[in-house]
C-alpha cells in the first residue's frame, strides 16, 4: 500500500467517538444560547408557574360571595332573616342598599352588583296570614355560570335556613314565593355570553402580536438604523405604526360583531356608535401595550413569548371564560389591571344590557388610564433607544 493510500484512508476513518463529541457540542452550544436568551428562559419557568397557580388558586367554577344588592321596603325581623339566611349560603354578599327600583335597576346595568333581592311592603303580614307573598330576586345572567348557580341553590337553602324562624311544617313548605328573574340572557344562552368577550379575546392577541412585532422586525432586517437617522420624533413614530393597525383591529371587531349578530342572533340593545368608540379605545390600549413589548424584546420570537405571556393571565383574569366576582381578590386586583376585564364588562353591557356611558364610566376610565400609562412607557423606551 502506497503512502497516498494510507493517508487517504486516515481521513475517511471515522474518529473515536467523533459523533458523541459533536453532539456534545452542539447541545452544550445551545444550552449556552438560551442561557443568553433571558426571556426565552423566563418563558420556560414561568408559563407554566402560572398556568398552575391561576387554575389552583384564582379559578373557581362555583363562585361565592357574589355582590348583590338589596331593595328592602319594609324593615322586619322576618325580611333580615332572610337576607341572612342567603348570606349564608355563600353565594350572596350584600353590599348595596337601595331606595328605589330605578337605583335598584342601574346597579344592575353598571354591573356593580350581580343579583338584586327586593322584599316587598307589607311582605311579613303577608306571610303570617298566609298569603304566601312574592320575594323577588333579579339576577345579571350574562354570566349564566355565576348567576345559574346561585339561583339553583336558593330556594333550598333559605328554606332550610328559615327552619328555626317559621313553622313551615313538615314536611317544610316555604311560608312565600321565590320569583328569580335572570334579566338579560333569560335563557342563559352561553353564546351570548360567549361571542361579546369574543371580540376583545380576539382583538387582544392579534393587536398585541401585531405590534409587539413592529420595532423588533425593523431591528432584525436593520431599517431601524435608517428609522433613527431620519428628523422624525418618538411619538411620531409610534403613531406611524400603531394608527394602520386601528383600522385593522376595527375591521376584525366589525366582522366578529356582524357574524354574531347574523349567525348567533346575539342582540346589540345599546349604541351602535358608543360600542365602536370604546372598541376603537380598547384597541389603541392594546397596540400600546404591545409597541411597549416591542421596545423591551430583541427578536421576533421574544415578542412572541412576551405577548403570550401577557394573553395568558387577560383570558384566565378578565371573566371571559370564568366568573370575575368568584375569583379571590388578589386575582381580581390583578384583572383589574388588564384591559380585557374591562372591554369584556363595557361589550356585554352595551350589546346585552343596552347600556350607556353613565353605567361604563369606570371602565372606560380604566382603559384610558392603561393606554396612557403604555404610551408614556414605550415613548420613554423608543427615546432611550434613539440616544
């Protein structure tokens, strides 16, 4: 065998453990990447973090100490009995006392309290002759889960809890008549609860994918330094790229509404105009917050991972997929701060309750409060990176 050969067969050898050694260091090579990767690396940790504790701690499917209001028109021994006997069953907690049936009926629409009990004048003569008089309770069923579970427990349970009270015989028969009134989905049909959160589950990840994408793909294809050379300010910039996708985040929310309305029969009691000016609010809120992720995030990906992370707790928190006034309160401290809370209470109230702004004052308020409190953060951000 020539030299020529022996070299020629050296090199097509295989080395010991050659495959083994790349192996190792392409893995070694990637662990080192994501260890740079902060974000990607917080990702991994804290998704499922808080996956675990906002379904083990902040869900409830069966929500209790509900906020209702109370109409009492005569003040008996017998009318507090019974508001106390539905304080305890957990599911009520009183924490209105109105006058009138119109203060009565704006709580209801505004959404401040979720079930109404009035006991009527002369309700306690009534039952002592026998007459079997009407306690009606009126509940906010656009949220069938939280008022259907209430109103199943009810008759029940004050029967019981009115044992010790009255003789209601054996076996007990109720000394008075129920009459549970679930206003505005009557039916408790869960696509009109359904499709109005729709529109701002919908309208919350592509708006903030949209723009939490915005700055970091001008870094990534490197036009952001041409961006920076140019005479043109930081707000200026952020209206440039925020104000085309309003229009897109209005044409997605007109197309969601007209389907529900045509397919799904969902009604829009309130106004049509003061519907689309909140929704063109919670739009812009929304491109803000994301625009801010774009000036904090370095890549596309991390965008990405930084918008889901914020989509996750706005659908678990917002009282989209599970009652809002059965969640702890530090949970309901936390949805308070997301703007899809929000827009979820200011859609179903206007289409389902035919709301007005007297009863979204608060909320819109809200969403004006978030949007500023995100521009001011990305102008400042965008700022630094122009210096």
């Amino acid at each position: 065998m020539s030299a020529t050969d022996m070299i020629r067969n050296g090199e097509d050898r295989e080395p010991a453990f050659g495959f083994w050694r790349r192996s190792y260091a392409m893995l070694l090579k990637e662990f080192i990447q994501l260890r740079r990767d902060r974000v990607s690396f917080a990702m991994i940790i804290m998704i499922p973090v808080m996956q675990l504790l906002l379904f083990g701690y902040a869900i409830n499917t069966t929500p209790r100490n509900l906020p209702s209001a109370v109409l009492l028109q005569e003040d008996t021994d017998l009318g507090r009995s019974i508001l106390k006997a539905m304080e305890n069953t957990r599911y009520f907690r009183f924490t209105r006392e109105v006058h009138t049936v119109e203060e009565f009926d704006q709580l209801l629409q505004s959404g401040k309290v979720l079930f109404g009990v009035e006991i009527p004048r002369g309700f306690e003569r009534a039952v002592r002759r026998g007459d079997k008089p009407a306690l009606l309770v009126a509940a906010d069923a656009t949220d069938p889960v939280a008022a259907g579970s209430a109103l199943g427990a009810l008759g029940p349970l004050v029967q019981s809890a009115l044992a010790h009270d009255l003789h209601i015989g054996d076996p007990p028969d109720m000394p008075f008549e129920i009459r549970a009134h679930a206003r505005y989905n009557p039916a408790a049909e869960s696509r009109l609860n359904i499709v109005p959160g729709l529109v701002g589950t919908i309208l919350t990840m592509t708006m903030l994918i949209f723009t939490a994408l915005s700055v970091t793909r001008e870094i990534e294809r490197g036009t952001m330094e041409s961006l920076l050379s140019m005479p043109i300010k930081p707000v200026e910039v952020m209206f440039g790229k925020i104000v085309p996708y309003v229009i897109v985040g209005f044409v997605q929310a007109a197309l969601i509404i007209g389907i529900g309305v045509l397919l799904f029969g969902v009604p829009i009691l309130g106004s049509l105009t003061l519907l689309a000016l909140l929704t063109t609010l919670f739009i812009t809120t929304n491109l803000s917050i994301g625009y801010t992720f774009s000036t904090i995030v370095q890549n596309q990906l991390q965008a990405m991972q930084l918008s889901m992370m914020f989509f996750l707790p706005s659908i678990l928190l917002s009282g989209f997929m599970f009652p809002f006034a059965g969640m702890p309160v530090w949970a309901q401290y936390v949805g308070e701060g997301l703007p899809l809370t929000h827009f979820v209470r200011i859609v179903r109230a206007i289409m389902l309750k035919g709301a007005g702004m007297q009863n979204l004052q608060y909320d819109t308020i809200a969403l004006v409060a978030l949007m500023l409190i995100a521009m001011t953060i990305a102008v400042t951000r965008f700022r630094r990176t122009l210096d």
